[in-house]
C-alpha cells in the first residue's frame, strides 16, 4: 500500500509564504535588494581608475555636445540704453570670445559688474533669442559740476560721480560746486540754485564749508553765506534786499547772513578807503 502525499507545505516553504506575508521583507526583496546588488556592481567597476576616467570623458562628451549646441551658442552682445563712450567701457570689461555658450555665460556676474561702472544707474543682461546677448543700461544723468583737487566732475542728483568733465565750457549750462562732502548734498545745492532767481546770470557756484553749510559765489567776488539750516530762506532775504537797496550792486565783499538775527556786511578794502578819503574831505571843509 502506497504512502499518501501530504498536501501541507514543507517547513521552509512556509517560513518563506510567511515572509512574503510580511510587507517589510516584500519592500526589501523589491528596492533593497536590487539596490544594493547595483550599488555593490557599481562599487566594484568603479573601483577601477580607467573605468572612471572613461565614465567622466562619456558625461564631459555628452555635455559639451549639449551645450555646443547652435540653439546654445551666444554669438554677439547688444547694447542698449548706453552712449558710446559707455558701451565702450562695458566690452571692456566684458572681454567675451563669441561665440560661447550660454553654459559658459554667468549673467549675473556681467550684471554686476556692468552695473559697477560709475556712469551706470541700473543694467540687466539676458540671453535672446538667435543668439544674442542683451545688455540693457540706464545711465546716470549728471546734472551738476563739482570742482575738486582732481579737477571738475559731473556728479549725479544722488552724488555719484559719473565721470570726468574735460572743461568748464562745455558744460557751460551745469551748475557748479564746490568743497568737501559737496556731492552728498546735490539736492540741497541745486535747491540753492533755483532759489537764486534774479541772482541766477551772477554766480559763479556754491561752496560747501566744512561738509555743514553753504556759500554762495557771485562775480564781481562778492559771496554770500548761508546758514546751516534755513539757506534758502536767507537766500531769499538777500536777494529781497538786494532788490529794494541795490546792496548787491554795491562795493561788498561778503554778506553774512549765518546769524539770521544779525546779518552783516563787509565792505571792500577800496570802498572803505574812500569812504574815509571822502571823509576826511568832510572833516576839512567842516574845519575851514
């Protein structure tokens, strides 16, 4: 008589059904396992330097033919917004061999140092299509002179030296001013200027004093100091009294209107010697 068959299943086959029961083993056989056998086979190849060497070369030859690419390639630089003595300055300082990749491009490095010269407000640079670099500029707009050691500059409404003037005639036009920490205070000295009014056709420009106060240089050698605080109003007085007593048009060196409670006159060293000639006429006429 034949053994009968057992149907139940043998003690490692069901230690293995139980296992594969078990969701954390099933992970493991499934993204472990596999994943540690390619990270093992891997170990092992690249354990080996011409194996690596050939790997790099693969992935540099596989980029460079990306990034060579005719839709990647950067052939000219346009500029916009610039005159020509600032564009010429921006392609001297952004010495590009086109045509390059735009892989090799870093914008905003250019940017900051397009941004950097002095005569730039702003700069945006971007990659265009067919291949053209953009590079779009706002210029400072100077609209005073300063007059320093190192000659004349033009200076912008924020005090930001935009570049060198050659001559004082070719900005004829521009305001002028002068002294130490003048170009932290533009606003103010051209404040000063449009208050001027009839005053405006004399002077010759503004002094800062001791980076503090103004004064204000006519022809003739005439000046007018200003306070601290208050310039423009002082400024205004002179100018009122100048109209109803002619004091401009008069033989004075400095009116000083620092103390707006006391403001004083000097008088030039000639018109006090006549005055005193024409006194002493006086006096001998009064004597005889």
């Amino acid at each position: 008589m034949s053994a009968k068959c057992d149907p139940a299943p043998s003690k490692w086959a069901y230690k293995y059904q139980r296992l594969m029961l078990t969701p954390l083993f099933r992970l493991f056989l499934r993204v472990f396992l596999p994943f540690s056998l390619v990270f093992l086979a891997a170990g092992i190849w690249l354990s080996d330097e011409k194996h690596r060497d050939r790997l790099v070369m693969a992935v540099n030859d596989i980029r460079t033919s990306i990034e060579t690419r005719p839709e990647f390639m950067v052939n000219v630089m346009a500029i916009d917004g610039a005159s020509i003595g600032i564009a010429e300055d921006i392609r001297d300082i952004v010495p590009i061999d086109f045509p390059i990749s735009s892989f090799d491009l870093e914008l905003e490095h250019l940017q900051d140092q397009i941004a950097g010269l002095p005569a730039v407000a702003s700069a945006t640079v971007r990659i265009r299509p067919g291949g053209i670099m953009q590079v779009t500029v706002t210029e400072r707009d100077p609209v005073i002179l300063w007059r320093t050691r190192q000659g004349l500059d033009l200076v912008d409404e924020n005090g930001f030296v935009v570049a060198r003037a050659k001559t004082r005639q070719l900005h004829s036009g521009m305001p002028l001013m002068a002294g130490e920490g003048a170009e932290t205070h533009v606003v103010e000295a051209l404040t000063i200027y449009a208050a001027a009014g009839p005053l405006s056709r004399r002077m010759r420009g503004v002094v800062r004093m001791g980076e503090r106060r103004w004064d204000v240089v006519l022809d003739r050698g005439q000046r007018i100091m200003l306070p601290e605080t208050g310039a423009v109003q002082a400024l205004e007085r002179v100018i009122a009294l100048s109209q109803a007593q002619d004091m401009l048009s008069r033989d004075l060196e400095v009116v000083d209107m620092r103390l707006a409670n006391r403001p004083t006159i000097r008088i030039a060293p000639r018109a006090v010697e006549e005055w005193w000639r024409i006194r002493q006429i006086q006096v001998g006429k009064t004597k005889e």
